[in-house]
C-alpha cells in the first residue's frame, strides 16, 4: 500500500494550518480538502499550503469514497459527534487532544472505532519529539532504572481558554507523555489536584497534580497561565541516573546525570541505622544528540503506518482515554479540596460491556 491516502483537515482555527501543512508534506498523504463552517477562514489555510479543495459541509466530505481519513482540530466539545460521524462513514480519524471533553465520551468514541475496525489516533504531538522518543528509549533499555519520580513544569503567560481550566489546557501535553514513557503507561489509581482561580476567571489558572505511581513512585505535574516565565521542563528520576529534559533549550533539550543516593540493602536488626547506609553517587553528566525534525511529520507518519498495518496508533484512541480518566479524576479532586479521587480504570471488557 504504497499509495497515498487521502485526508480532510476538519478545523481550520488554531491547529488545523499545522495539521494541513505537515499532511501536506507528508509523502504518505494527499491532502484533499479543508473544512471549516467559515470558509473565508478555510480559504486562507487552503490558500497557505499551496491551493487545496475547501467546504463548510462535514457531511460532503464523510461521503466522498475516495477520502481515507479526517483530521479534526476543532474545539474539544465537539470532538464526540464529528468522531462518531466519521467513524461510521469508514473513516480513520485522528484528533487533537485532548480526545474528548469527558471520559464517557471517550470511551464511546473508542468502542465506535473497535467495531468498525478502524483507527481512531490522538494528536499527542509531545509524544513524537526527538528529545520524548529519546526519553522513551532510554527509560526502556533501563539507563535510568527503576523510576523513583517524575517532577514536570508548564507553565507562561498563557490565554485563558473560554471553555477549560489550566489542568484541562495543558497538563494533557504532560499526562500524555508520561503514558507514552512510562513503563505500562498512565496506570495510576489515585491523583489529587490543587487549583487556584487568583483573578476570579471562574475557572483555575494555576493547578497542581500529584499522582502516585507503582513501586511508591511519584509523579507531579505543575500548570499555569500567569507565570511571567515560560518553562518546559520535565524531571525523571531513577535509581541508576537521573534525566532532565528543558523543551525550551534547543543547544541541550537532555541532560542525563548520573548522580543520585544509593541505599545499602538492610535487615530489620539494623533499619534503624539507615542514615548511615546512605551514599551519594556524583558521576558524568551527558546529553544524547537528537535530531532535528517537527514532531507532527511524524504523527502523520504514525497515522498512516496505523492505518496501512491495521494496529493501533502508538498514540491510540486508548492513550487519549487515559489521560481523559486522569482530568476527570483531577476534577472530582478539587471538589473535594485537593484529596485524593479515584481514577476510573480503563480496559477492553469495559468497552466492550
């Protein structure tokens, strides 16, 4: 299957010129149309990558046989009818992040694409970076070891969104890629979530979320619209190195230091002299070369090697359901004043009930 499948970007806001310029690019797609209800907008973004087809009608393009796949950058509360719209006309579908506005509708959309046998992807762009492929690969060859926590900051002075809070905003970017290194994936069962709305916006501005993993791991996730500074940073310690990965530093995207604390196995006569078992390990630090390429070539890439090899997208309808359980989690925890909420549990049985 050589030949190039055809795509319609749905959504020509903020996203979709990305999505239409890097299809295409893409020497796997042909890009057949943009849709968009304000056409004028549909044009300029057509008119931008070169000259393409434009509509304002979803339901021309779903019935256009020769259109493989759509890519919808529309907003999130809308992500459940055009998905489900699409995947019964026998269309592949990838969506922006994040999958759904709730897990219910998520999980439905999920069902929906198991059953028509088609893939359902989700643009967890992060997730094909140089610098996050790198770290994927390196925590799975085990260079880090055991992972003992993961400390993760995004924050800027943003725009506060009409319709979502911070955690809903950005922390997908974080949640999803800790789905994508981590060994087993987002498998979390509890998380607490502090929030702050200091300008009276009626939603939260600043947000914390922290989330014990297994083996007594932890993982905290810092978002926020009102820093003054941007950062990206993400922290990754583990037992035998520790790594550092500055988004926003392109001379040095990681760091790997080998340095941390080593404890000596102890037996429970001698527990109580634990201070004096403890080591620290000062060694090298290093920083693996990365290439330099845009992270949504290669989601187009994935989406139409899924598409040829009949599997799941490596960033699957399944991961984006993940990190929807996770925000509705951290949802039901601020009602709660920040303790810990459940994490409903995500599995085929479910779906398939």
């Amino acid at each position: 299957m050589s030949e190039r499948l055809n795509v319609v970007v749905v959504g020509a806001g903020y996203w979709g010129p990305n999505l239409a310029r890097n299809f295409r690019a893409s020497p796997d797609w042909n890009l057949a149309a943009i849709c968009d209800l304000d056409i004028e907008r549909a044009q300029r973004v057509a008119d931008g990558v070169g000259g393409v087809p434009v509509t304002a009608s979803l339901d021309e393009v779903l019935a256009d046989p020769a259109v493989d796949a759509i890519a919808i950058a529309t907003p999130a509360r809308t992500h459940h009818p055009i998905v489900l719209k699409a995947l019964d006309a026998g269309k592949h579908v990838i969506v922006e992040k994040p999958l759904a506005d709730t897990r219910e509708k998520g999980v439905e959309m999920v069902e929906r694409a198991r059953e028509r046998g088609l893939v359902l992807m989700t643009d967890h762009t992060f997730c094909y970076t140089p610098a996050v492929l790198k770290i994927r690969e390196l925590i799975a060859e085990g260079s880090l070891g055991d992972i003992l926590f993961v400390d993760s900051v995004r924050i800027n002075l943003g725009l506060i969104q009409p319709d979502v809070d911070v955690f809903w905003d950005l922390a997908p970017h974080d949640l999803s890629i800790l789905d994508f290194v981590l060994p087993g994936g987002l498998d979390v069962d509890t998380v607490a979530a502090q929030g702050a709305d200091p300008l009276k916006t009626g939603k939260s501005c600043v947000g914390y979320l922290t989330m014990p993993l297994k083996n007594g791991a932890m993982a905290h996730v810092h978002v926020n619209w009102l820093s003054p500074t941007k950062i990206r940073q993400m922290v990754i310690g583990g037992t035998k190195r520790t790594l550092v990965w500055d988004d926003l530093n392109p001379q040095q995207r990681l760091s790997v230091y080998d340095r941390g604390v080593d404890l000596a196995s102890q037996s429970a006569e001698t527990a109580d002299t634990r201070a004096s078992n403890i080591s620290y390990r000062l060694g090298d630090t290093w920083s693996p070369a990365l290439p330099e390429r845009e992270a949504l070539a290669g989601v187009a890439t994935e989406f139409a090697a899924a598409i040829r090899e009949g599997r799941p997208a490596r960033t699957s309808g399944e991961s984006g359901l993940r990190v929807l359980s996770v925000l509705e989690a951290a949802a039901a925890s601020q009602t709660i004043h920040g303790a810990p909420a459940p994490v409903a549990g995500f599995s085929k049985e479910e779906i398939s009930a």
